[in-house]
C-alpha cells in the first residue's frame, strides 16, 4: 500500500474524464445525475498516508463519521484498520451495522441524550469525549443504572484560535465545546473518586480546516500541561486526542503538512507513554469525492456578464444536495467532463433549480458550457451527501464508489415513494 499523499482525483484521457479507471460520461449515463461519486482508492491512500506521518508515535485514526456516513465508506475505514468519532446515537448504530468495532469508537458531542449514552454503555464504546460538567454526571448515572463502568475523557477547550471560518472553530472560549483547562482538572478529580466512570484519556479540538499546524501544536501543549497536573494527582492518562481539523485545499489553499504535523507532534511528544488519537474526517474524504451534474438550461444576461447581472447556468444538482455552498459561501471547483459539443464562453453562476436566490454551487466562474453538459464538482466527498435535503421535495442522490475500472451502487437514489413513506393524510 502506497504511503504517499494521494494525488488528483480526476484525471483527464482518452477524450473522457475519469476516477481511477472509470468514465463519468459513461458512469453518468449508467446512473443518471445528480450522482455523489467516491474513490476508494483516494481514501485508502489518505489513510496510509496519515498512518505514515504518526509513524514515529503510537497513534489511532478514529474517522469523524459526520464527514460522510455511507455503510459502505465505513465498511471502508474498518477494513483500513480505523476506529471512529462519533456524536450521535444514530451514527453508532451506522458503525456497527457497517462492522465497525464498538471498542474503537469515541462519543463526542456536547448534547448527549440518556438513550444514547445508554445505547453506548450497552455496545462498550471505547470511550466518551465527556463536554461539560451536567454530561459527566449523567454518565455516571446511567452506568451505575446499567452495572457497568463507563469510560471517559474530558474535552478540554484551551482556547486557541484555530484561525478558521468561525461556524467551524470550536477551541474558543465562547464556543460551546468542551470545558476550560481549570474546570477540567476539577472534573476528572471528581471522576477518578467514582467507581462507575473510568477515566481513559484527554481530548481537544479545536476546529476544523486547519491549514497551519500552530494552533494545534499550541492546543497539543496546553493539553500537556493538565496531563502533567493530573500525574501529580495521581491520575493516569492512557491517550491524548488531538482531535481532527486537518486541512484540505478546495481552491488555492496550502493543505496541511501532515507529515511535518507528525513530526512536530512526535518531538513535542518526546518520552512521553500516551497514545495518540487522531479523529480526521475531512482530510480523508473531500477530495476524494465528486458531485456530478448535468447544465438543464443556460441563460445569458443582455447586459453581459457582470456582478449585478451575471450569465446563469442551471443545472440539476442544488443547495438540497450540496448545501455548503449555500451556508459558507465555500468554493468548489467546477470542471466541465463532457466537451464533445460546442459551449459558450463566459462568466458564469452554477446554480440549482430550488426556489431561493441562495441555491448556488458557485459563482463567477470562466467556463464554456452547453447545455445538457455533465459538469464534476469537486472536493464533494465530506459534508455533502451528509447535509443533502428533500427541500422542495427533491429526491436525494444516490451514491457511488469506485474501485479500479468498476463501480458500486452504494446508496440508490431516492424516490418520491421513498419520501412520502413516513407520512400520512390525516382522517378528515
């Protein structure tokens, strides 16, 4: 197994665009658009690669399931040997039907509901990431109901600036995550005189797209410092999870280095006997994931293109299945697949067929396009399908993983039978 960075997902030969050794013009016409496409062979390279920067330091990779949950791209991470980060009951259950080990898997999430640290206790999670005072107490209550003994760690907030958009910076003092350094000391003291909690580790994170490795060596340091105030109170740390955040480009951005990380988190690390945690999600599976899309119509503005009246392209995928854009404002390249007919030069909005003004995917883009054209949109493969709607009543993607020259139908796509199956008409 190649321990290299993994390289560009699409490559462009033969007249086609492909992933690995699959035509998306051909994959488009076998399943139509739009169409969720992944490659295996991307993520099994992102996950060496990762394996080989921590190689210095005992480390587990836990994947944040929230980045993508498909069964069949969990079945993936299990096989590649990780273990998983989760916050919620329902994507638990997600892990364990995909043959994910329950002893591998970390809870986070600062709003865990009694059913769900139930449903935890019961499978044997590995551990919860404990984020304030109130979850920490229900814990115990609940494992002293069950007869069990609960492992916990404490997310600690070390209020570092993880220098990111500010929906996806979670390290400040004013973000609801975690607890501060003070408190924490405070609450593992109460845990370690608890015969129903065992304590496991120490967790932070800070944020997410972090393209510098500063801000998460500073947090790696403050961390330290508790961990050496809990030796002294003779408490034990078995793991320190660093969280995730890792980085990726969707433009120009630099991505994080991951091997000068590990290195840097390794001297830093020095003797120490902890294992690392690491919970990357993004860093394994935006890039290697594409939304595909095909133009319905374009619609050229009179004026010619410009900020106040800029040419449309309207195609068949919208903020119901890609709503990223939408909500951050965040870039996805667009990259025309299909250029066997003549298109129309321009400066063009890709945007959806939704019924509001912020159904975008991009804007200001130079492209040739025609109609009835397929289009990739790219670095789609964290955050898409996961946050993807029946808004306007759209039927949801299906999913798609390529593996060499074949293909798998991983998730079909929606139906309107298929959204209508939870509801009824009420008796008159």
């Amino acid at each position: 197994m190649s321990t290299d960075a993994p390289t560009h997902l699409l490559t462009k030969r033969d007249g086609g665009v492909w992933v690995e050794d699959v035509n998306l013009n051909a994959l488009a016409t076998a399943v139509g658009t739009p169409t969720y496409v992944y490659s295996k062979a991307y993520i099994t390279a992102a996950v060496a690669h990762l394996n080989n920067a921590f190689a210095s330091v005992p480390t587990n990779i836990h994947y944040a399931v929230k980045a993508n949950s498909n069964l069949s791209i969990l079945q993936l991470f299990a096989e590649l040997g990780c273990g998983f980060d989760i916050v919620s009951s329902g994507e638990l259950s997600r892990v364990l039907a995909a043959g994910g080990d329950p002893a591998k898997v970390l809870f986070s999430g600062v709003g865990k509901t009694t059913e769900e640290i139930d449903h935890a206790i019961k499978v044997g999670i590995e551990c919860f990431n404990v984020e304030s005072a109130a979850e920490l107490e229900r814990i115990s209550s609940r494992a002293e109901l069950l007869g069990r003994v609960a492992p916990i760690s404490i997310r600690v907030n070390p209020n570092v600036d993880a220098q990111t958009h500010p929906y996806i910076s979670t390290g400040l003092k004013q973000n609801k995550f975690g607890v501060l350094p003070q408190q924490a000391l405070a609450l593992y003291l109460q845990a370690a005189k608890n015969q129903h909690l065992e304590i496991k580790g120490i967790d932070c994170h800070i944020g997410s797209q972090i393209n510098q490795i500063e801000p998460l060596l500073e947090a790696l340091t403050h961390l330290l410092v508790l961990v050496d105030d809990l030796e002294n109170n003779n408490i034990t740390i078995e793991h320190i999870d660093l969280g995730g955040g890792m980085g990726i480009s969707y433009q120009n951005e630099i991505p994080l280095d991951v091997s000068e990380y590990g290195q840097a988190v390794a001297q830093i690390m020095g003797n120490r006997q902890q294992t690392l945690k690491l919970e990357p999600g993004r860093s394994l599976v935006a890039n290697a994931g594409i939304l595909l899309s095909r133009v319905e119509y374009l619609k050229t503005s009179e004026e010619g293109s410009s900020e106040d009246a800029p040419n449309f392209a309207i195609v068949d995928a919208a903020m119901n299945d890609l709503i990223r854009p939408a909500l951050y404002n965040a870039w996805h390249d667009i990259l025309p697949v299909d250029t066997t007919e003549p298109g129309t030069p321009g400066i063009w909005d890709i945007v959806g067929p939704i019924c509001e003004s912020g159904d975008f995917i991009a804007k200001g883009r130079q492209l040739t396009l025609a109609p009835g054209q397929l289009i990739a949109i790219a670095s789609a493969g964290a955050y898409g399908m996961v946050l993807a709607s029946n808004y306007n009543s759209r039927d949801r993607a299906c999913e798609i993983l390529v593996d060499q020259d074949s293909f798998s139908i991983i998730r079909r796509r929606e139906t309107i039978t298929d959204q209508l199956r939870l509801e009824q008409v009420s008796a008159s």
